[in-house]
C-alpha cells in the first residue's frame, strides 16, 4: 500500500478529480433532461406531434438585476487583467545609426566595466563597441562562441595585429557583442564581461573612452538603440552624468537611465509574437513600411492605438488588448442572456470565460487574435439577433442587426483571417434561417409579401457581408500605401492584393518544427499548451521559477467537449440523423489526421505506425461510444444547439486540413462556442429545477474559479516555487511545461 501511495500525487489525483467531475455533470444532465416513465411529462412527450425546427423567437432583454453581476464579473476579470500588465517605462527616444556611423563618448573617470546592458529598437543588424583608457589604445567589445557556437560571454580585445584570445579562450569564434537580431526587437539584452583580452586577469581593464559603430544588415539603412547600461565591477549602474559625445543623435543613448531595469523579462521587454506586431503597429505610426505582412493590418492599427496612448512601453502594446478582453465579457453576459434570458446562466456562463486561461494569457499578449476572437463574438451575437426574429417582420425590423453582424465580420477579417473561419458558419446559419422565414412565413393579408422582403434582404446582405467588409479590408492597408508614398485608389488596391498574395504563399510555408506547437487534436483536450515564456535561472537559488503560456481552463476545456457532444446530438430530430453525423465528422477527423498529418506515413517507424493507429482508432471509438449515448440521451432537438454546433465547428474544421505549423492558441475562437455548449447544458438544468441543480451549475462554475486563482501564476508571469508547478500545476507530465 505504501509503495502505492507513493505515486498518488496532487498532479495524478487533480486531473482524474476534474474529468469524472465533467462526466458526473454531463451523467446528470442526462437524466435530468429525461422524463421518468409513466409521468405525465413522458406521456406528453410521447403523444406530442415534433415541431419543426426553427429559432426561438423570443429574445431575452437585460433587466436591473443583471447589472450587479454584470459589473462584478467585468471588474474581477479586469482587475487580474491589468494587474502587472507591463512596464510603463521603456526607452522612448532612439540612437539611429547607419551603416559605419560612429558616436563617442566619455567617462568622467577611468571605469572597469563588467556588464552592459541595451534596448533595442528597429531594425536588425549588431553594434561595434570599443573602449579605450586612454584615447591611444582601443579594445574592441566580442562575442566568444565555443565550437557549438554558443555565446559563453564577452570579451576585451585589443585592436592590433597579432593579437591572440586569453588563455582558456583560444578555439571558437568571435563576433560583434551587441547583436540586434528580430528576435530581439525591444527588449533589454543583457550581457557580461568575462575578461580582458589581454591577460587572464578578469575585469581589469578600466576604461574612459567608447565608441559605438552601426553595423545593420544588408536590408537596413539603418538601426536604432534605445539605451545603452554600462555596470562597474560591483554591478553597479554607471551614472552617467559628466559624460560628452561626439556625433549626430548620440544623446539618446543615455537620455533614460531611469527606464534601466534590474534585468530583462517579460514585463518591461517583448515576447514571442511581441517581436511582430508591436514592430508592426510602431512602424506604422512612423510611416515606415512594415516588416511583419503575414497578416491583415488593422489588428496592428489597433495595437497601435496603445502605444500612441501609453508611449511605445510594453503596457502600452498591451493595454488594447487586454481593454479588448475586459470588453468580451459585458458582451457575452447579454449574449448568453438573449439565448437564454436566465441570469444565473448570463453569470455563471460568463465566469466560464472570463476566467478561461486562454482568455487571460492570450488578452495580455499583444498579438492579433484577441481582435480577431472578439469580434467573432460580435458577429455571432448579432446573427442571433436577427435570426430570432419571427418570420414575417418587416425588413426595416432586420436590417440594423443584419448590419451589425457584417460591419464586425468586416472589421474582424481586416485583423486576422481566423474570423473568415467563423463567417463560414455565419453564412450557414444565415441561410438556414432564411429557410426558416420562408417555410414560417405568415400568410396573412397584412403581412409582408415573401418575395420583395427576400429580394431586399439578399441585396442588402451583399451590402452589409461584401462590398463594406471589402471596402474595410482595403482602407486598412492605407499605412503600407502611404509607406510607398501612393495612396491613390490604384496604389492602395494593387497593394492591398500583392499582400493577400504574399499572405497565402506565406502561411502555406510556415512548416519549421517548433518545440511547442500542436495539433487541433491536441487542443480539444488540452494536450500541448504553448510555452510564451520561462526563467528558470534567476530565481533558482531560491527555488523559484518563471513560466507561462496559453492553454485552456480544464473545466471549459473537458467539460465544454462533452457539453458540444451533447448539443450535437440535439442539433437533429432523427436518431439515425445524430448517429450519421457522429459517423461521418469521426471518419473526416480520422481521415484528416492520417492524410494531413501523416500519423501513418510509411516513412515512420513501424511501432509508432502502430502506437498511432492505436490512439486514433481508440480516439474514433471513444467518440462513437459517447456520440450513441448522447444520440440515444438526448432524443429532441433544438436551433439553440445547432447554433452553437455550426459555430464551434467552423472555427475547428478548417485546422483539420491545414498542414502548416500550429498552435494551442488557435483554439482560442473556439472556447466560446465551448462556454456556449456550458451555457446550454446550465440552461437546461435551472430550467428543469431537477434536485441540486445549483449545486452542478455553481460548483462547476465554482471549480473553475478556483482553477483560475491555483494556475493564475503561470498565466501571468509570477515566480513560484518549483515544488508548487511541479506538484501541482504539471498535470501532464512532458506536456505542460510548468
């Protein structure tokens, strides 16, 4: 028993807990939604001829009642958004130097240096730094790489012919110290002197001169340093307050000394994407002609909004999307309460969301698909608005929510392409609720005649859903024309096209392997999270680590798979209809695994052929088992549910057959559709009043709050005990890197 127990720990017992608590809700649900035989209920629903199906045409209002957790849910989910979001003092001013241009400067006294630290800004290239005690002698600032060409630290060599590595340093290369690679685009680099380079003596040159040269790649003109932080030998901040310069706009080197952090991390420098978009959005407040095009522009132009508010600091390309985050969940709240007009379903559906991990980890990132996820959100809700209209109503009545529904599609594809995933389902749900207004259309004198409402709508549609998406889409890239110094209507098409070009050859061969990335496969389960950042070092001593990335709350996660499962089975009147959906997306998904991802390529080694053909028709049986339950459990049928089917499939499918490197955060648009399939099942339970069913909605609601608060640290960047990730955090092992 002891050997046993042994292995019975927090991180094995927390994830089984989490899964049999999503199976016990869903096992609930089931019998909660089925009438006992003999009743009345069962009688009724036995005898009672099944309607057709349509969208409800009640919409639920918001009441007085809704504004205390509407405004609590926004003010928490806020509150540990913005908390700790950035540095608000970074460099502002930069150094611009072109190819070969030198600044000097100097000390006011003779100073042995053992560390510097810069900040980056545009542009890539490395910097030529050299010192000198005297004016006479000059040392050259290098780069020692060993044989595998690691950079092992910094050395001082002497400018002259003949002169050799120290002792212990005679194999390997040198190369400039201060690199400005695109990886590194503002951030703090942070680098330390081992030696001089003549004599084994460490730290033992005191110098008073320097000069700084640019060296920008052959595609620069130019490259720019924000600031530059020399340290003694006691690691002190030189303060540079007696110092001279020579040549055209070297003052900006040590104009903000006050920006100087203790030492480079997540918080005052970019990560991950951070090197792209934020680039982007600064360069197109310059005027510059940006470096990142694989995207569309405005998700850019939105980022910029920030930095032109908070200066170009790492609050400042952050701020809007977390703004954009904080303003998801007013909006899901009257979503979730339209569909369902229950505030406890409006609350508890929200909190799934709000407190999702994904949400928060992907809204404080400055990237592009938190735009891109809101207003798909936005999108959606309108569509609903205007597809529960009853049949009948006059076009006037429609025309504003159909309007709404294109203008966020429009301005949502202009940010990312995800949303034109979504707009595939947008359009499916568009035409079924025409069929719908057609096949309930009233005949009724007074009535509106079908045939001109049709005409009007359709014309009016291609208004709302082409021509002013593609009018958006185009203005957006008014930058990249105005960079090329053309802004006529010609340039800024001819532009605009060359870019959705580029974007499609680009996407198609991104395909380098990266140590975290992962299949659609992998994210319906939470397999593979994306590890954004991970300081390990400096806190180690005292066994503390640094680690973040983006995944999904397990609650929403594990319990939002099986509540879709449920609603796919209520997507359709007939049982051989669900099972015949179960079947057919079983043998697309299997097919789509094996054809794009080659799980059963005959290059691969015979036992991982067979380990793959395992786990996938072991993952197509476990699907089928649990698609005949819920087919057999949940015998009628609903718009409500087919609503939100169409959305989470249109956001997942077309990953099925995209070949091209992934990641968990390309889930992210479908966690709402996820939060929606929660909502339903909730829905369904306050509205049968089956005993406890407070108890499963709050508690599930409740556990994920609780997850939220155990697994915030490594959603924001909190050093941590080690014992504490590893204990607790890791629930799968080799997998999430915490």
């Amino acid at each position: 028993m002891m050997n046993l127990m042994q292995y019975i720990t927090p991180t094995l017992v927390l994830p089984i807990v989490v899964l049999a608590a999503m199976f016990c809700l869903l096992s609930y649900y089931r019998h909660a939604m089925s009438p006992r035989t003999g009743t009345l209920e069962w009688v009724t629903a036995a005898s009672r001829t099944p309607r057709p199906l349509s969208f409800p045409r009640r919409r639920f209002p918001m009441r007085r009642k809704d504004a205390l957790p509407l405004l609590l849910l926004t003010a928490v989910y806020a509150f540990t958004a913005f908390w700790n979001l950035g540095s608000f003092t970074n460099p502002q001013s930069f150094c611009q130097l072109s190819a070969g241009q030198t600044v000097t400067f100097t000390l006011a006294e003779p100073t042995a240096i053992s560390r510097v630290m810069y900040y980056t800004g545009l542009n890539t290239g490395s910097y030529t730094l050299e010192a000198s005690p005297d004016g006479e002698t000059w040392y050259t600032l290098l780069a020692y790489e060993d044989e595998e060409n690691h950079v092992s630290g910094l050395i001082w060599k002497e400018n002259k012919s003949g002169s050799t590595l120290p002792a212990g340093l005679d194999s390997g290369n040198t190369s400039a110290a201060l690199h400005q690679k695109y990886s590194d685009l503002f951030k703090w680099i942070d680098n330390s002197v081992l030696r001089t380079g003549e004599g084994p003596d460490p730290l033992s040159l005191e110098v008073r001169m320097f000069r700084l040269t640019g060296n920008p790649d052959s595609g620069d003109q130019w490259l720019e340093l924000g600031e530059l932080a020399l340290y003694d030998t006691d690691g002190a901040l030189i303060t540079l307050r007696n110092i001279s310069y020579t040549g055209e706009g070297a003052s900006p080197l040590f104009d903000e000394g006050d920006t100087v952090p203790a030492m480079p991390t997540w918080y005052n420098s970019s990560y991950f994407d951070e090197i792209y978009h934020p680039r982007t959005a600064y360069e197109h407040i310059r005027g510059i002609y940006p470096y990142e095009i694989s995207h569309p522009p405005l998700g850019k132009l939105i980022i910029g909004l920030g930095i032109r508010m908070f200066g170009l600091t790492p609050f400042g390309w952050r701020f809007m999307g977390a703004l954009f985050g904080v303003l998801m969940v007013p909006l899901l709240y009257v979503f979730l309460k339209n569909l369902f007009g229950k505030t406890v379903v409006a609350f508890c559906g929200t909190a799934l969301f709000a407190f999702d991990f994904m949400h928060l980890t992907q809204t404080r990132i400055a990237t592009i698909d938190t735009y891109g996820v809101f207003f798909i959100l936005a999108m959606y809700y309108f569509m609903y608005r205007y597809l529960t209209l009853p049949a009948g109503t006059s076009f006037r009545k429609g025309a504003l929510p159909l309007f709404l529904s294109g203008l966020m599609w429009g301005i949502g594809a202009a940010s990312k392409w995800t949303v034109i995933y979504g707009a595939v389902g947008l359009a499916l749900l568009y035409f079924i609720g025409l069929y719908f207004k057609w096949r309930d259309w009233p005949q009724a004198e007074d009535a509106p005649r079908f045939a001109p409402w049709l005409v009007k709508t359709l014309l009016f549609s291609v208004l709302c859903f082409v021509l002013i998406p593609a009018v958006i889409y185009t203005a957006s890239y008014l930058p990249y024309a105005a960079a090329k110094g053309d802004t006529s209507l010609e340039n800024l098409i001819k532009v605009m096209w060359d870019n959705q070009v580029y974007m499609l050859t680009y996407h198609e061969g991104v395909h380098t392997p990266h140590p975290y990335s992962s299949r659609w496969y992998q994210w319906i389960v939470d397999g593979r999270p994306i590890l954004y950042y991970l300081d390990n070092t400096s806190g180690a001593s005292q066994g503390l680590k640094c680690a973040f990335g983006a995944f999904s709350n397990p609650i929403v996660c594990w319990g939002g798979l099986l509540a879709m499962i449920a609603c796919a089975a209520q997507s359709f009147r007939r049982f051989r209809s669900k099972m015949l959906f179960f079947l057919l997306s079983g043998l697309v998904a299997a097919g789509a695994v094996i054809g794009v991802d080659g799980v059963l390529s005959a290059e691969l080694d015979n036992l991982v052929r067979l380990r793959n053909l395992c786990l996938l028709v072991g993952g197509v049986l476990i699907y089928w088992v649990l698609g005949y339950l819920a087919s057999r459990a949940f015998p009628r049928y609903s718009a409500k549910a087919m609503f939100i089917l169409i959305g989470y499939l249109s956001q997942l499918v077309p990953w099925m057959f995209i070949g091209r490197i992934t990641f968990a955060y390309h889930y992210f648009p479908s966690i709402l559709f996820l939060v929606l399939a929660l909502a339903y099942v909730f829905n369904d339970l306050a509205g049968r009043r089956a005993p406890g069913w407070r108890a499963a909605v709050y508690g599930t609601t409740g556990g994920a709050v609780a997850l939220y608060a155990a697994f915030y640290p490594v959603l924001v960047g909190i050093m941590v005990p080690i014992w504490y990730t590893t204990n607790f955090l890791r629930w799968i092992p080799g997998a999430w890197p915490f």
